[in-house]
C-alpha cells in the first residue's frame, strides 16, 4: 500500500504556550485515518499544518508523493476539507458557493454538488444563517465532495451533531471511502465514531504523537486489567503500560490481552474502547 | 480568482437593497442641488465592501478559502478586484444620477460633474489604499478602529502643517496639474493601489488562521 501523505519531523510552536510535534506520519492510500485526543490535544494545529493555514516551523509535507511546499496548488486540486466551524459567509446560499467554487476547482461538478444537496434535504436558495448546525455540516460535507477529491480532511466533522445525524454524516465518509484510491483524516473527540469506521487511530497528547496503530490491532490486542489495591503488586510492572488508581481498584492499561489474560487468570481482563483508552493514556501513571 | 471576486460581490449584492435605499434617500435630499449625492454611491460601495470582510472574519473564512487551489497571493488580489469593479460600478451610477439630478433641476454642467466624481474616485482609492492593508492585517473590527483612527491623525497632521507651514507651490507645477490631470491623477491611485496591495500580499502571505 502507497502512502498518499508523508510527514516527516513536523514542528509548529506557539510562542512558549504549545509544541506540536516533532510528528513523523505516514497515511497509506484507501484507508479512514482517525486522530484522537482530548481538546486542545494539536489535532486542529496538525490539521491546519497539513493544509498551510498555519505555518509550520520545521519538516516537510509530501502528499501524492509530491513536495507541498513546492506544488501546493495542485495537490489542494485533490483535497476536500470540512473544518470545524469555518465556511462560507453565512449570508450566501448554496447557489452562490456553487457559482464561486465552479471557478475555483477544475474539477467541480455541479450535477454532483446539487445531488447531495437533493440527498441531503438541502434547499439550494436557503441562506447558511437560516440552516440548523446538522444542515450546515452536511453542506460543508457536500461543498468538499464535489470537485471529485481523493484526499478528504475533517475537524470535528461530527461534532455537536444529534446521533442521527451523525450516523448520516458517517455513512456518507463510508460511501466515499468505497472507492479504493480514495483516503480520510478525521479528527474528532468523539472516538465511538471511530470505532465503527476507522482502519487506523492516531492518539495525539500536548502535540505529540502518543500511538499510531491499526483499529484492530489496538481494540484486539489492548485492554483492561481490574485489580483490587491489595493486589496491585502482584502485577508485574513491565505488563504495566499505564495504571489508573481509582477509589477502590486500579485499572491496568495492558498490551497483548490474550497472554495477560493466561497470566493473571483471577483477574478480570476486559477489551478497551478508544474512549477507556485515551482517558488511561491521558490519566494514567507510567 | 474569479470565483473569490464573486463570491464578495454575492455578499454584497445580499445587502444591496439597503445601499439602494440610501441612495434613493440622498438623491430626494439632494434633489435641490445639494452635492453630497455625488459622495453617497462612492462611499457605499466602500462600506459595503469593508463588510464581506466582517462576514469573513465572523464565519472564519480566511482558514476555509486557504484550503482552497487558489494561492493566498490570489485571494488578495481577488480582493482588490471586487472592491475596483464595485467602485466603477458607483462611479457609473453617480454619473447617471448626476446627469438625471442636472437635467431635472436645468443645471447640467459636465465639467463640474467630472471634476467632482475625479475628486471622489480619488478620495475612495485613497481610502481603500490605506484600508485593505490594515483589514488584512487586524481583521474588520481592530482594521476599522484603526482605519477612523488614521485617517483622524492624518488629516489633523496634515491640518496643523499646512497650518503652520507656508508651502509655496510653484506656478509651474500647478500649470503641468492642471494640463495633464487625466494622466497624473489615474498614475498616482495606480501607484497608491500598487503600494498598497503589496504590503497586503506580504501581510496575508505570513498570517496564519
């Protein structure tokens, strides 16, 4: 599998208050990327990085296999973007973003763009001020799907969306992401949706990349080791990732569930969710 | 480009019926001579521009349009040209609205209506000149502070010299302004629009969103 994104040593700094990175990652062709951490985690900053709304202060950026530095335009030809709360002036309609992005991308498609607001329930005369926040993100989804991108990068794509909502807007990713040569980045603190969609999870903590592993590996190979205070000593420390000292028992990050569980056979050992998993990771003792 | 220059004149042409408005006012205000008339469409098209940059800031599309293939040298150019066609367009309307008010009050006078709308085009390309980079610097709200603010300095500073300052100009220079205006005026807002869209290209290469 070809990697559609290369960064290598990505550095941005924001005076003395936040660092991002040094992040080294690597996106592979035809896959759903999700970035996860807590707010304030870097994920917009990477985000933003990636596309050149903020400028990065070390590294280099390949993306279809070309330099982004030097060939910037061309590769955004083949990117669709939904950012979190940054769009179109909200006076517009859109029938008017149609008009602007008809001669922004060469490739727009209006047929296809006024499909999806015909499957979206999207009236093309209504102002983006008048629309509620479900309407407006699926307009933003519909603006970024319709020049025929092959990358698409979403902030928070789901966030503040009812649960119907938000299955809509993911079965819409997964429609997209039915064509092979077609690849998503999509932060979000929502992590359930991930589990549903994403091939691959990136944790990302104060700017730095804490895992980068495949879904299943992670959801098949980690868990929970529930142990009661007395007992926490007979854990061997280096099956201990991290730990968690809650009121009346520890809970164990741990690494390659099925040994531990032949190890430690009187304690309980459960599969982690994304969620369990960031809080551990953010929370948890080394 | 041609994509953003739309876009801005779609958010203007959504807030056209109040500038209509005011222009119909002024013309019955004015309907007995008073030349304020000749300012209002001038002066509008630059208010009305000044606000797709609110809207921009208020919708954060600075960070959206970056994603876009258009390069950030082109969404400031992009600006600069809808802001130039919609001054031309008041331009037009002021000379239609000048030859109506003249014909309906028997005082036609080309010479006076040219002279005045030169005077006024010259005034707004001064103003965008000095406004765009300070709007791309600070954003609609600190960039219109700073904008009263400047022109409020300026014009004190340029009162209190002339003032205190007996500046001589010579007979001949008046003489060469006076034969070649229509040449020397359009080259000076060339170079002021030129100047100024420079220091906003280099403001808006570096800003981050």
């Amino acid at each position: 599998m070809t990697n559609i994104i290369e960064i290598k040593n990505l550095v941005k700094k924001y005076d003395n208050r936040f660092t991002l990175g040094s992040i080294d990652l690597e996106i592979p062709n035809g896959v759903i990327v999700g970035l996860i951490g807590e707010n304030g985690a870097g994920k917009t900053t990477l985000i933003k990085s990636i596309l050149n709304i903020l400028k990065i202060d070390e590294g280099n950026i390949k993306i279809f296999n070309k330099d982004f530095n030097k060939e910037e335009n061309t590769i955004k030809e083949d990117i669709g973007v939904v950012l979190d709360n940054m769009f179109f002036p909200e006076i517009l309609t859109p029938k008017d973003i149609n008009i602007v992005m008809k001669d922004i991308y060469k490739k727009w498609d209006e047929e296809l763009f006024k499909k999806y607001l015909n499957d979206f329930g999207l009236n093309i005369n209504k102002q983006i001020k008048t629309m509620s926040k479900g309407m407006r993100k699926k307009l933003e989804i519909a603006t970024s799907l319709s020049h025929h991108p092959k990358i698409l990068i979403l902030d928070e794509p789901t966030s503040g969306l009812d649960p119907v909502v938000r299955n809509e807007v993911l079965d819409i990713f997964l429609d997209f992401i039915q064509d092979e040569e077609h690849t998503i980045l999509l932060s979000t603190h929502i992590t359930s949706d991930l589990e549903h969609i994403a091939d691959k999870i990136i944790f990302i903590n104060k700017g730095k990349i804490l895992l980068d592993k495949n879904r299943d590996d992670l959801l098949d190979n980690y868990g929970i080791l529930k142990c009661d205070i007395d007992s926490f000593d007979t854990i061997s420390k280096e099956d201990i990732i991290v730990y968690k000292k809650n009121k009346y028992n520890y809970e164990i990050l741990v690494d390659n569930i099925s040994k531990i569980k032949k190890k430690y056979k009187n304690f309980i050992v459960d599969k982690i969710t994304l969620e369990e998993l960031m809080v551990l990771m953010i929370k948890g003792v080394k | 480009m041609l994509g953003l220059i739309k876009k801005d004149l779609l958010i203007i042409k959504g807030n056209i019926k109040v500038a209509i408005l005011f222009v119909i006012v002024f013309a019955l205000m004015s309907s007995e001579g008073n030349e304020i008339l000749y300012f209002v469409p001038v002066f509008l098209s630059t208010m009305l521009f000044m606000s797709t940059f609110s809207y921009d800031d208020y919708n954060k599309w600075d960070a959206y349009v970056c994603t876009f293939p258009s390069g950030r040298a082109n969404i400031v150019k992009a600006k600069y040209s809808a802001s130039l066609i919609l001054t031309f367009v008041a331009i037009i309307i002021t000379y239609i609205l000048g030859i109506v008010m003249g014909s309906f009050n028997n005082n036609l006078d080309f010479s006076k209506i040219n002279s005045i709308i030169c005077g006024v085009l010259f005034a707004m390309i001064l103003l965008q000149s000095i406004m765009f980079p300070l709007l791309f610097k600070f954003g609609a709200e600190k960039g219109r502070i700073g904008l009263f603010i400047g022109i409020v300095l300026i014009s004190s500073l340029l009162g209190l010299l002339l003032n205190s300052l007996t500046i001589k100009i010579p007979g001949n220079v008046i003489k060469t302004f006076n034969d070649y205006w229509f040449i020397i005026l359009p080259l000076i807002m060339i170079i002021m629009l030129f100047i100024s869209y420079k220091i906003s290209k280099k403001i808006y290469l570096n800003k981050e969103f």
